[in-house]
C-alpha cells in the first residue's frame, strides 16, 4: 500500500497520487476524477466515459497483437523486431 500526505492547494486539501499508482490507473495530468466518501474512506473514481475508452483501446491493442502473429519481416518476428531495437537488450 502506498501512503500520502494530505496538503493544501488553495483553501481546499489535496492528495498527491504517487507516479507508480497513476501510471497503474492510467492517469494523467488535468484529467477529471471523481471523489466521494463511502463508509469513511475517500473513493476516487476514473471517468466512466474516459474509463470505457482506455478499456476499447487496450482491445484494439490485443486484437493487433493477436493479428501480428505469425508475420514476418525480412525473417524477424515483430517481438524481435522490438527487442532489436531496444538499447540495452
């Protein structure tokens, strides 16, 4: 579990959201959230609308992986295609 600390931004408190959890949740600077209390505990929820399209596009992006199965390029697999361009690897 990561911890914050509660501060201020203006005349209301804020959170800062670790980069590891954003990241993780796919968030992103100015995005808008929603917040609400429940059973006392602070739920922050990702836009429903923006949620479905982050949801639609790791789809898409499963359906290509899945389409570039197989093909090739001058003998090389798109996975060693990638790899062979990674510095460090």
């Amino acid at each position: 579990m990561t911890k914050a600390i509660i501060g201020t931004w203006g005349k209301s408190l804020a959170v800062r959201v670790p980069a590891d959890v954003a990241r993780l949740a796919g968030l992103t600077q100015g995005e808008a959230v929603e917040i609400e209390e429940v059973d006392g505990a602070i739920v922050i929820r990702r836009d429903e609308a923006k949620s479905a399209k982050h949801q639609q596009a790791l789809a898409a992006a499963e359906a290509i992986m899945k389409m570039a199965k197989g093909h090739r390029l001058n003998g090389l697999s798109i996975r060693e295609l990638i790899n062979e361009g990674r510095p460090g690897c």
